[in-house]
C-alpha cells in the first residue's frame, strides 16, 4: 500500500507540468544561429553573453527549481503518506501491527522534517509565510491528521505555482534576451562569421539538451501515472475530462469515445449518482471528498468494484478541474466473499460436530437402556413357552426395541461413532444385490435404472452401511416423486486431480469410485440444498419424517472416508454424487459366512465390567444362567483391585469401553501386564475417541454390539474362551 500511495501521489503532484514554453522548439533561438551567421564585428560578445545566460538558465532550471520541485512534492507525499498510515491504524486499532503504525508514523514525521529544513534553503524571502505554516503543520501532526482536513495541500499548491511561475519569468527573461542579441548583432562585424557559427552549434545543441531533458521529464511523469495500479484523471469544472491516461479504457472496460462523452459512463446506475454528488461537494468546497466503495460495468457487462477519491486541483483562475483517483478493489471484494463464504462453513461444521457429540451422547445412554430392555426380554423369551399368552407381549416387546435400536444406529451414523466392518468390496455388486429391494422400495410408478462401470475398483468400505446409504438415498428420491418419475443409479470410475479435487468440498486428489443417484422429482431450492444434510431438518409435515436420513447419509460416507455432495433444482430434480475412495490392489476375498454356533455355556470365571446398572444386572443374569461364574464391577478401579487379588482364576474380561476414570481399553492393557493371555470381549454403542478418530477397534480385538441380547453375549463370550478367532475390522 505504501509503494502504491507512493506512485499516486507523485502522479497527482505533477498533473500540471511545467510551462509549455521550455517543452517545444523555441524558434527565436534558431532564429539567432541564422542572425549569427551573417552578424560581423562583436558576435564573440554576443556569443559568449548568450552561452553565460542559457547555462544560468539550465542550471537554474535543472537545479534549482527542479530540486525544489522534488522537495515540495516530496512533502506533500509525506502528509498523505500519513494520513493513509493512520487511516489504516484506525480500521486496525487492535493487533500486532499498531507498533509498526507508529514506528512508521515517527519515521514520516522526521523524514518530514527534514525535507522541510531543506526546503527553507529554496523558498524565496517573499515565501516565508508559506513555509511557517508548513512548519506548523507538520508540527500539528496527527492532531491536524485526525479533524480530516488537509490545508497542507493549498499550501503546497501555492508553492508549486511559484515555481511553475518562476519558470515562466525565467522563459520570458530568456525571450528578452534573445531579442536584445538579435539587435546587438546587427551592429557586429561580418569578420566574426566563422566564430558565430561555432558559437551557433554550441547553443543549438544546448537548447535541444535542455527540451530533450525536459521532454523526457514529462514521458517519466505521464509513465508513473500509466503504471500506477489505479487509474488518475481529472474532469473540468463543466464536467468534461481533461486529462484521460492512454490505459483508461483498458482500466475501466469503457470505449474512450464514450468517456470523452461521459466521465461517469463507467458506473452501475445505482452508484453514479453518489459519484457525480461527490463531484458536485467537491468543487463547491474545495475539499478532498472521502473515499467512496461503487460498483462498475464494463462494456461486456461484467461487474466490478472500486474505490473512487476526488481532490480538487486549486488555480488562478478558478479553471481547476478535480482530480479523480480509481482503484479496483474486485480482486479485494471477491477474497472478502471467499472469506465471509470460509467462515460460513466453517460454523456449519462446528455445528454439525456439536450436535453430532449429543446425538453420539443420546445413542450411548439409549443404547445401555435398549441393552437392558433386550436383555432381559430375552432372558424372558427363554421362559416363556410357545403356547404362553404371553409369548405374543414379549415379541412384541423384543421387535419395539429391536426398532429402537435401528433409531439408535442411525443416530450413530450421523455423529460417526459406530464401529465399521470395513473390507474390500465392489460398490457396483453391493447396488446390483439389492436391486429388487430397491424395486419394491419405489414401487411401480417409478422407473429404476441401474448403470454400472464393468472396470470397478474396488473400495474399502462396510458393505452394511453401503448398502443402507443407497436404500436412504432411494426413499429419499421416493418422496420427491409422489406421482412417480424414474431413478437412475450409476456407479463409474473417477479420478480427481488437484484442481478438480479444490472444486469438490472435503475432496483430496487420487481414485475414486463416483456413486451418482438421480432423480426427476420436484428437487430443491438453494435454502433446501444448504441445509439437506442438517439432522432433523425436513420439509415433512410434524410427525411424518425425523429429518435424519440424509444426515445419517452423510455421516456414513464421511466416516469410511467419502465425500457427499448434492446438485438440484426446483422442477427438475435431484442428483446426491458420492466419491468412495478406491483401493488399488486389493481383492474382494469375501467367503461363505460360517454357520453361527450353537448356544453352549461353560463354568468359567468371567469378570464383567459394566458401568450401568441395568446392564450390568441383565449380563450378570444371562451369564450365570449359563454356568458361568461372574465377579461383577462398575468401574475399572473397582476391577483392577479384583485382578490383583484374584488375577489367576479369572479367564475372561467382558468391559465396556466407555468407563469412568480409566477406559475399558486402558483395563485390558492392564489385564494384559496381570494375566496375560486372557481373552477380552469389548461392549459399547459407540467407540468413544477410537471410534471418533478411526472407526475401527485395535487389531484382533472381539467386540460385542450394543444393544446385545443373551444369545449374542453367551456366543461371544463362548467363542472368546474357545480360543476362535475374532472377525476382521479392518
């Protein structure tokens, strides 16, 4: 900013260059090489006068006044410099960045001081009274800065005119001059022709010296405004331009004939009125008017934005026009929506994880009440005979919980918290097997279709949970098509490469397999498509949906590494892509599942640890039905003080991982270092920060389902102490 303000100024400072009498071919002068030629008697004084006078001339010029031109406007740059810097300050009053504010602030005002200690030595006496009120000023400092006033710049405009004047009198003195050689000559001796030519040379090349670096001046000035990243012109007091730099209608994205028509034509119609107010205020108070934010459109109708300042140029004659400042601040705007867009985001995810925390929380605690409810209707399914009137309540109880439980499993979809049995397997297969499922599922008024890729990689994933996201997904486009329509369902091969991977959310470059499901159903608004992951959002009546389907959707593909995303529109549909990151190399080894054993208890010593006490009681019940001996805790301090007395006799460790104090895989680790080799069986609705990290249990490791009924506890626990191994979680 500070290199960009640097330019500017220095562009603002120079609009008016010098007089135009030293910038073109001054024809008096050649006019005196001709006179020289044919002049006799004393050319050797005319010449040598003529050759003191334009070095004085040249030296006045290109020292003096040039050095005191640099000064001034060196100044002024210095009080705006300022005034930039603390404007920054304000907008930033807090941070790491304040020390440097003022670091810089102290630097300007002595680099000020300096230049105006130098300046004192150019000013001419009849200018003290300028000076001393620069002095002042600079002494006000940011006491001056902060009442949003600049009188230094009426100051330093009275300076410059000086200097622009003192050139015109040095041009006009040199014109005088110039006469009086031509007289003086006419009297001169014809036997100097030959000396008056050389002398003729010399001041040629002198004058064309002089334009030359003059001219060159003014090629560097228009240059620095050229090359400034914003855009300087100057419109006249009746509104027309002025000034209007060569990259003004590349700048703007305006033809220059129709800004020559209309200064203003670059602005969207609801920002040119404030624009040409602003223009108005300004020249009627002869202040600088605060920047202003507008929109512009360009020829091709693409829209942008800018910043617009408007100073007012001070003359003589009141014919100063006001000179306008644009910078383009669209690539600023458009990293300010990014942000704003960032920001959004990521408040919706830290949403998401809060209420995936509660619904993980909910599940857990369901989960122990479902585990005693199951539990011990299936101690009582056991007693009750097939011919007992109450066979009919308690399968009727058992199918309750049993409905309970998928709830409680789809809540633990949502917040990833429920243990995977991932394996390599084919999305397509996994589709293909449960076509007619799906079939039924639509209904006859909806055409299913199914398309699938013959190359399909392979992916890791719980076939289980595959399969309940194509089923959500299928419902989902059901509702959407109440008077029937057609679903396809494709599967192909994709891979992202780091520009397509940033155009996905959540999505990293590599191979995939892209689930697509699609539908021509009514679709969704940009409101709906926002917050369709959302748990428990729906756009059902109260009482027909709990808005957790595609949530549970969601959370299935993000927990096996995925990526979900949703395109759709009112009217014509819907689309969900689903990205399963491929496997490379790997083999669908999926064998015959083996037949579940028989239920077989046993008299082993089984020390169970359960925190609840429902569960507890129905485990210690289930398993002492079975012959088995049971030491029961609630904790694992109350388990390790058994172990280190009865460490020997105990033969399995049934615990759930989910413990007061210590976990349930710290008291295994334990178990391990008292009595190694004794087998261990897991129990928990969800895996805690193992499941929330990984989804899967350590290598090996048996773990028992909650909510679990007596059969499979007495089956775990049986094949735990017959040594069989525990199932592959990945």
């Amino acid at each position: 900013m500070d290199d960009q303000s640097k330019g500017v100024e220095s562009a603002a400072s120079m609009v008016e260059p010098p007089h135009r009498v030293l910038l073109e071919p001054r024809r008096p002068f050649l006019l005196l090489v001709v006179v020289l030629l044919a002049a006799v008697g004393s050319s050797t004084t005319v010449g040598v006068f003529g050759l003191s006078w334009l070095d004085q001339t040249f030296r006045h010029v290109g020292e003096h006044d040039a050095r005191r031109l640099v000064v001034v406007t060196h100044v002024r740059r210095l009080f705006r410099s300022e005034l930039l810097l603390l404007e920054r300050a304000r907008k930033h009053p807090h941070g790491p960045t304040v020390e440097r504010f003022e670091e810089r602030r102290l630097a300007i005002e002595a680099e000020r001081q300096a230049q105006l200690e130098e300046l004192a030595r150019l000013v001419e006496p009849s200018e003290q009274g300028e000076l001393e009120e620069l002095w002042r000023q600079h002494r006000l400092g940011r006491e001056l800065v902060d009442q949003h006033t600049q009188p230094w710049e009426q100051v330093i405009a009275t300076l410059l005119t000086a200097t622009e004047a003192h050139l015109t009198q040095i041009a006009g003195q040199a014109r005088s001059q110039t006469r009086s050689s031509l007289l003086l000559l006419l009297t001169v001796s014809a036997a100097s022709v030959v000396f008056a030519i050389i002398l003729g040379r010399a001041v040629t090349r002198r004058i064309r010296r002089i334009q030359q670096d003059l001219a060159d001046r003014s090629r560097q000035l228009l240059a620095v405004v050229d090359s400034a990243p914003s855009l300087l012109t100057i419109i006249a007091p009746n509104g027309q331009l002025a000034f209007l730099p060569e990259k003004a209608s590349r700048f703007l994205g305006v033809a220059a004939s129709r800004l020559m028509d209309d200064p203003f034509v670059w602005l969207r119609e609801g920002s040119r009125p404030r624009v040409v107010s602003a223009f108005a205020e300004t020249l009627r108070f002869r202040q600088p008017f605060p920047a202003i934010e507008v929109e512009g459109i360009r020829d091709d109708s693409t829209l942008w934005h800018a910043l617009v300042s408007l100073t007012r140029l001070d003359t003589h004659d009141d014919s100063g026009g006001v000179l306008v400042q644009i910078l383009d601040l669209t690539a600023r705007h458009e990293a300010e929506q990014a942000r704003l867009a960032l920001e959004a985001q990521v408040r919706q995810k830290h949403k998401m994880e809060s209420v995936g925390h509660l619904a993980g929380g909910i599940a857990h605690d369901f989960n122990n009440l479902l585990t005693a409810i199951i539990g011990h209707a299936s101690l009582l399914d056991m007693d009750v005979p097939p011919e007992s009137p109450m066979r009919e309540s308690v399968e009727g109880v058992l199918a309750a919980a049993d409905r309970a439980a998928q709830l409680t499993q789809q809540l633990l979809a949502f917040s990833r918290k429920q243990v995977l049995s991932p394996r390599p397997a084919n999305i397509g297969e996994i589709v293909t097997r449960i076509h007619g499922l799906l079939a039924r599922t639509l209904g006859e008024d909806v055409r299913l279709s199914v398309e699938i890729a013959s190359d399909l990689r392979l992916c890791e994933v719980d076939v289980g949970q595959v399969e309940q996201v194509v089923i959500n997904l299928a419902v989902n486009a059901r509702q959407a098509m109440p008077d029937g329509g057609r679903l396809v369902i494709e599967a192909t091969n994709v891979v992202l490469d780091e520009e397509e991977a940033a155009c996905r959310p959540g999505a990293k470059p590599g191979a995939f397999v892209q689930l697509c499901v699609s539908d021509t159903g009514v679709g969704m608004s940009a409101a709906v498509q926002q917050q369709a992951f959302e748990p428990f959002f729906t756009t059902k009546p109260v009482g027909q949906g709990t808005g957790l389907g595609l949530s549970v959707v969601q959370g299935v593909v993000q927990q096996q590494g995925g990526t979900i995303s949703v395109y759709s529109a009112e009217g014509v549909g819907t689309t969900f892509r689903i990205l399963w990151p491929a496997v490379e190399g790997a083999r669908d080894d999926r064998g015959k599942p083996p037949a579940p054993p028989s239920l077989v208890g046993g008299t082993e010593t089984i020390l169970l640890v359960e925190d609840d006490p429902l569960v507890r009681s129905f485990a210690t019940r289930a398993l002492r039905r079975h012959g088995y001996r049971v030491i029961e805790t609630e904790c694992a301090e109350d388990a390790v003080a058994v172990l280190e007395q009865s460490a020997p006799t105990v033969e399995l460790m049934v615990t759930d991982l989910v413990l007061p104090g210590k976990s349930g895989r710290e008291l295994a680790d334990e178990l391990a270092e008292k009595a190694p080799g004794v087998p261990v069986v897991f129990c928990s609705g969800y895996t805690g920060r193992l499941a929330t990290q990984t989804g899967r249990l350590p290598e090996g490791a048996r773990f028992l389902q909650k909510p679990y009924d007596t059969i499979d506890l007495i089956r775990q626990v049986r094949a735990a102490l017959d040594g069989a191994p525990a199932p592959s979680r990945g």
